[in-house]
C-alpha cells in the first residue's frame, strides 16, 4: 500500500491531481523536469520524433522546422537556409540559382545565363539577339543597333 504520491520522471507529466499515471511527452516536444506539468515544446530548427524524450535534436544543415515539431524539412531547390537564424528557407534571389534541396547557398549564374526570378533551381539562356557577360545576372543585354548575336547564351556581341 502506497502512502505517498510518486513525481512523473523526465519525459513524461501530469497536468491533472488525483492520477494513477503519467502521460509521456508527445513528439515535438521533451520534459527535463522530474514532477513537471507540462512538457517543452521544442524551439525552431528542433525537433523530437518519440515519446518521452528528455531533449530536441537540431534540425542538419539545409533543413528546418518549427516550434514543437516531430521532424525537420528540407529546403526545397531554388531554396536554402538561413544561415544567420538557421530556422528558415530563403528564396534564391534574381541571378542566383541552386539545383538541388538541402543546401545553405545559392549559385550565381554562368555569364551567358540568367534567372530575372527568385527561387529558380537553374538558370536561363540569353536569347538570340541577346547577350551576357556578368554572372549572377538577372537579365540579357540586347544587341545594339547594326549588331546582333546569333547564339543563344553568346557571351560576346
């Protein structure tokens, strides 16, 4: 016969009075605390895949999660994360690209190419009657009067 109450041990609470039980921590969440009320939610770019867990995980390189998530995603291409707060995915800008998830960094595109939009996992060719010259340019110059270039992506007039 028990002639005390026993504290929830860490990773599991109870918010209630009177119980027989203690409820584990949920996914996205962890207790550190012996005899806690409540569980943790875990912080952005954190995250708890199981039940009673005592800490969050960080989230690798080139994903991210939320407040209280049981997984992290992955920046998609034409995306990646932020390095400075590293809890969110940024938008490639104008004359930046990056083909593939996961990564940190944009590409700025080869002269000849460009991207006028953001987000873009590649780059565009200048046209015919076009040309480019910068990398990481976000448009084609056109060819002046009495020239032209006949290549798509020709790098000189």
């Amino acid at each position: 016969e028990k002639t005390s109450c026993i504290e929830c041990p860490s990773g599991y609470v109870m918010p209630y009075t009177a119980s027989g039980y203690c409820l584990p921590c949920l996914p996205g969440e962890y207790g550190v605390e012996i005899g806690s009320a409540s569980c943790l939610k875990c912080p952005k770019n954190e995250y708890t895949q199981d039940t009673k867990e005592l800490n969050c995980a960080s989230c690798p390189l080139g994903w991210v999660a939320d407040i209280g998530s049981a997984s992290c995603s992955a920046c998609s291409a034409g995306r990646v994360q932020d390095l400075t707060t590293k809890n969110v995915c940024l938008d490639c800008k104008k004359g930046l690209y990056q083909p593939l998830a996961e990564k940190t960094s944009c590409i700025e595109c080869p002269s000849g190419y460009v991207m006028p939009y953001t987000a873009s996992a590649s780059c565009l060719p200048c046209l015919p009657g076009e040309y480019g010259v910068e990398i990481g340019s976000a448009s084609c110059l056109k060819c002046a009067k009495n020239m032209y270039a006949k290549h798509a992506k020709l790098l000189e007039w």
